[in-house]
C-alpha cells in the first residue's frame, strides 16, 4: 500500500510539467515567419508563446529545426500570406 501511494505523489508531482506544442509568430528580414515547439506553460509565458501550432496560423513552409539548450527543439516555419 505504501509503494502505491508513492507512485500516486510521483506522477502527481510530474503532472505539473506537462510538455504542449506552442508557437510564436516572428519576423526575420521582412518576412513573416513561425517557431514552434515542445514546452511547458511556464516556459511559453517567457517566450510570449501561445498554445498551438504554426499551420493554426497557416505557416506551413518548413525552414529548418535548432536546439534551444536545457529547453527544446524549436521548428521554424515562414507564412505564405499575411497573418
């Protein structure tokens, strides 16, 4: 009983880490363009990141992928058209 009690406070306490796919729009040399990624809410709060992804706002030209250290793998997109 006292190991199923531990595994409930275990997985409880990892619920509050719970990766989402967030996106942020971007302009780099008069482009629009998209970055996305895998984090957690408290990182897409410093990022000014919104829950989502980059097609949701229809950037869905893929321009390549780079590692953000101790964060994330982070995919840019550029927009087609106006947002």
């Amino acid at each position: 009983m006292f190991i199923k009690i531990i595994n409930l406070l275990f997985l409880l306490s990892q619920t509050k880490n719970i990766k989402t796919m967030h996106y942020r729009i971007i302009e780099v040399e008069n482009e629009l363009g998209c970055v996305q990624g895998l984090i957690t809410r408290k990182m897409a709060e410093k990022f000014n990141a919104n829950a989502g992804k980059c097609s949701d706002v229809n950037c869905n030209i893929y321009r390549g992928k780079i590692t953000l250290p101790f964060c994330c793998i982070i995919t840019g997109y550029s927009c087609g058209e106006l947002i």
